[in-house]
C-alpha cells in the first residue's frame, strides 16, 4: 500500500527534479569531454532533503523506506545521472548503513557530500572471485593489524568522485586458504596508493573508473564485516541493488514509450502495446519484491528475475523505438543513449550469464 508520506515523497521529489532538469538531464558534458556533474547532482539532492528518506539509519530498510527509493529511481528514469545517484544510495551508503548504521559519513551521504563506491570488478577476471588478483596483505611485524593492499579493478561505477572506495580484496591472512576467503575494505580515496582514471565506457564518459591499488596501508578499522566474508555480505546486498536496477530499467522502458512523437505513430501500435503491458508485470513484480525484501523473503532467484527481465524489456523497447523512429530518432533523440544505458545496467550486479547461473542453481 502506497501511504500518503510516499505520495507528498513523489510529488517533493518531481517538483525537485523539475527544477533542476538542467543540471539532471543534458549529455553536456559527455559530448564536450567534460567530467559528469555527479557530485553538484547530489549535493543538490541531497540539500532538498530527497536522499535522507532512502538512506537511513538502521541495519534494515522498511517497506516504506524502500518505497521511497523506488519513487526516487522511477522519476529519475529519464535522466542520465539517474544511475550515478542509485549507485550512491542502493550500493555504497547502502554497504556502509547495512553495517555500520551509527557512521558518521552516512549523515554526509545523505547530504549529498560524502561518495562511497563500490569497487569488485577486475580488468582481466571480471567478477571472477577464484581469478581475483587485488590481494590483502598483513605488515609484517606491525602491532596494530595493519595490512598493504596491491590490485586493480574496472568498472567500478561513481569511482571517479568518489570519496572513498569499499574494495572487495583476497584476503591473504588466511594463507594457503585465501583463495576462498575474500574481504571487504574502506578505502579513503585519498590513500597514498590509490589512483582512479575515469573510463570511456559503451559511449559515456567519466560515469565509471579504473582503479589502482598500489601498496595502500590500512588497518582494522578499514575493514567492512567480518574477514573473510566479502562474498557473503555482496551476495546479500546484490539481492537489493537488482531489484533497485530492475526499477530503473522498468521506468526508462516505460518514459520511452511515452515519448510525445510515438502518439502519432501508425503500423506499431500492437509491439508498443505489448511492451507497455510487460512494463505493468515488470513493475508489479519489482513492487513485490522489495516488499518481500523488508519482510527479509526475497530470495536471489526473485532479484535476478527482476533484473533479468527489466534488463531484456529495456533493450527489447528501446529497440522497437528505433525502428519506429528511424534513424532520424537515433541522431536527435534519448534512443541512442537509452541503447547504451542498456548495455551498461545489464552488467551492474552481475552480467546476464551470472544471474542466469544463480537462478539454474536455485532451481536445482
């Protein structure tokens, strides 16, 4: 049930996108090879009061918290730094909160002023944890468990502003049984060591970084759950940030279909109506989702589901946008970026293959 505190959310939060549609909208910055104005969107955000509601402060998010931020991401579908603001709010404050709920840092997230980022992905295994080179390791003699950290990782979204990094490391205090037991670390981005180079990656610049991990030093009080065990808290957390995707994908789908210049468009009508009644299953199915997820019931096979399905729904829609405006629509039109927002959201939290993996296992 949608309560009347999440409907005056909507509306606070339309009224606010509207007003900085400006700073939101425009690929500026991406034609003319400028750095993307994450941080002044957020800040921005975060100074209305939006973000407050979707980060809070407690271990578990409420049904109606979740609801906030599914009002949040579906507004802001048509905007390209929509992404860089649910990876702000579902990934790295969400980490941060979901363990550390009393850290002050979250106080400046919801401000706007504080980017932690996730950084799990490698240049040459990808999100293969058995093949992952970017290595803790203990100092040698040092009394206060201080550890060097030593890798690389790509693709690592909202990177290039970020204030500081959650690495996913292998975690060599284990010895010979390290291979298996990965860690998740805090790492300021202002740690001697560390170096982010913003990517050019499937037509956008500067949204996504590479980086470099040289002999950072760190201690305890870096790490983010228990030694050991990375994989279980990602796992976890990838159970909310597919549903969340599936949210944005599910309304990008749905703004294309409501672009002004389709209304007057014969011949297509029976393919842009069977794609509008899949965006209506697809967000149902989003919706229930996140309210089995304040119940602790959402499973991994329900949240790949739902990223699976979104992620194929927006490419099959922007797909059939293009054919229906032609080429005059990629040249001049949001198809084109939509097209390559695709490619980008299918590989966040696990590519295709990976959530088709985990849903064969589940069934087994």
């Amino acid at each position: 049930m949608v309560t009347a505190d999440v409907l005056a959310y909507r509306r606070e939060v339309t009224a606010t996108v509207d007003r900085l549609s400006g700073l939101l909208g425009p690929d500026t910055w991406d034609c003319a090879r400028r750095q993307p104005p994450v941080r002044q969107a957020l800040a921005a955000l975060g100074e209305a009061g939006l973000l407050t509601p979707v980060i809070p402060s407690s271990r578990k998010r409420s049904a109606e918290s979740l609801a906030y931020s599914a009002v949040l991401h579906e507004t802001l579908a048509p905007y390209p730094l929509g992404a860089a603001v649910l990876t702000h709010v579902e990934v790295g404050s969400r980490l941060i909160a979901a363990h550390l709920p009393s850290e002050p840092v979250l106080e400046l997230a919801r401000r706007g002023r504080h980017l932690p980022a996730l950084a799990v992905t490698e240049p040459a295994g990808g999100l293969d944890f058995d093949a992952m080179s970017t290595t803790l390791t203990p100092v040698s003699g040092a009394s206060n468990g201080a550890f060097e950290i030593d890798g690389e990782k790509w693709f690592c979204s909202n990177s290039p502003f970020a204030d500081e990094l959650i690495v996913l490391t292998r975690d060599g205090r284990f010895g010979p049984d390290s291979a298996g037991r990965h860690t998740l670390v805090r790492v300021p981005r202002e740690a001697p060591g560390v170096t982010v180079e913003a990517l050019n990656t499937f037509g956008h610049r500067g949204l996504t970084g590479h980086v470099r991990l040289d002999g950072v030093l760190l201690d305890e009080r870096s790490l983010l759950g228990t030694p050991g065990g990375g994989l279980v808290v990602l796992m976890r957390h990838w159970v909310h940030e597919r549903v969340m995707l599936a949210v944005r994908m599910t309304a990008m789908a749905d703004w294309l279909l409501s672009l002004p210049e389709l209304a007057a468009v014969r011949g297509h009508e029976t393919v842009l109506t069977d794609l509008a009644m899949e965006v209506t299953q697809e967000r149902a199915a989003y919706h229930r989702a996140w309210r089995r997820m304040a119940a602790d019931a959402c499973d991994i096979r329900e949240a790949a589901g739902c990223k699976l399905r979104a992620g194929r729904l927006l490419r099959r829609t922007a797909d059939a946008v293009l054919l229906v405006q032609g080429l005059a629509g990629a040249d001049t039109g949001p198809v084109d970026r939509v097209l390559r927002d695709a490619l980008g959201l299918a590989l966040a939290g696990g590519s295709e293959e990976a959530l088709l993996m985990q849903i064969a296992r589940s069934l087994t």
